[in-house]
C-alpha cells in the first residue's frame, strides 16, 4: 500500500527503528516516509521509478527510517551497517558524548570502513582506549554540517571534536574526506538526529596525531 498524502498512519509512528527494504527494489534502504514509515527507499531514482509505476506520492519528504527522536549515539546503536562503530564507540565509552545536545555531525565509518583498516592496528586501537577516543574524535564535528554546507564551504578543512582538522575537497569524485590513501567518501544518505547528522563514510580517517605502531 502505498503512501497518499489523505493517508495519517498514526498508530505506526510509535514504531520502533528498524531496518528497511526498498519498496521498488528490494535492497536494504537508507529512507523512508517520514510520516508512516512504512515505504522505504534506497535511492531517490528507486522511489521516483516506484512512484511513476503506481501514481503515487508521499505524505512528505522523504525521511531517514529513524526517528529524528533519536541521538545520534541511539542511531549508530540500531542501524547494523554500524555494528562495527557501535562496538568502538562502546569501548571508547563516547557513547554520552554522541547524546549530549550538540548539534554535532558525525562522519560514521561503515563495517567495509573497519574492514580496510589493518586488523593489527584495530587491535592496537581496541586496547588503546586513548587513541580509540583520539580517533574517534576524528570524526564528530561540532555543528551541523549537512552535504550542502560542506560543498558551500568548497575545498578547506573542518574542526573535529579531537582539536585537529580534517582536511575536506569538493570535486569530481564529490565530498572527499582526509587524504590518501585514507581518504574517505560520503556514502548514502544523510541521517538526521535530535542533536546533528550523520554522514556514513567508506574509509576510516586517521588523525594526524594517532600514536601507534602499525601507521
């Protein structure tokens, strides 16, 4: 059943986060209507092509699955493609940091991210809490900084939470983190918080200040 603008779906908005399979293909998406929270995309071109099949148009724009209710800390706790993040946030015990008001935007290695990284230096991380946290860090910028407002601010560097900036490049390949060979893109969409974004990235950035032996 598809979502018509005559259509409230209030029970469903108490419905708990989830993870959501695109309606038009099948794959594991990143949107949903942000009213009933039942039609969920992958992509745009997915739910437009669905939309054009079945005459159909949403009750609004489409939303992130989970409710905006959320920190960002709950968010990276509940979508699975940030299992691996989860686990780093927990040792690092930064979990309180990523509640706090904010807004804060969070550049959020996938699992593939974790995967490049060299197992060894994982390790080294997993049992540094200091350095997991100087990592981290890295990674969380103060303020709200969504995918236009970092190609406004062009080819430049932001301030991350651990004091060190991350230098930032606008241009064929898109918004493009860091430097190689850790360079980091953006990957899906922007995830919306009670307190900030979440931008899901591919590679894990390395602070320039990370102490450990396997760099």
């Amino acid at each position: 059943m598809h979502c018509k603008r005559t259509t409230q779906c209030v029970d469903s908005r108490r419905g708990e986060s989830m993870v959501f399979a695109c309606n038009n293909c099948g794959e594991p998406a990143l949107k949903a209507c942000g009213r009933c929270q039942h039609i969920a995309y992958c992509s745009e071109a997915c739910q437009k092509e669905d939309f054009q099949e079945h005459d159909a148009v949403c009750v609004e724009d489409i939303a992130v699955p989970w409710r905006r209710k959320e920190s960002i800390a709950d968010i990276v706790v509940s979508n699975p493609m940030f299992e691996r993040l989860q686990a780093a946030v927990a040792e690092a015990r930064i979990a309180d940091s990523l509640k706090r008001k904010g807004p804060y935007t969070l550049l959020a290695p996938t699992n593939e991210a974790f995967q490049k990284l060299p197992q060894k230096m994982l390790a080294q991380l997993l049992d540094d809490r200091s350095e997991l946290r100087n990592l981290l860090f890295y990674h969380v910028i103060s303020g709200s900084m969504s995918g236009k407002d970092i190609i406004k601010m062009g080819s430049s560097s932001l301030l991350m939470l651990n004091g060190y900036e991350l230098p930032v490049s606008v241009g064929k390949r898109g918004i493009v983190f860091g430097s190689s060979p850790n360079a980091a893109s953006i990957v899906g969409a922007e995830i919306k918080a009670k307190n900030g974004l979440i931008h899901a990235i591919d590679r894990i950035l390395i602070p320039p200040n990370l102490d450990l032996l396997d760099i």
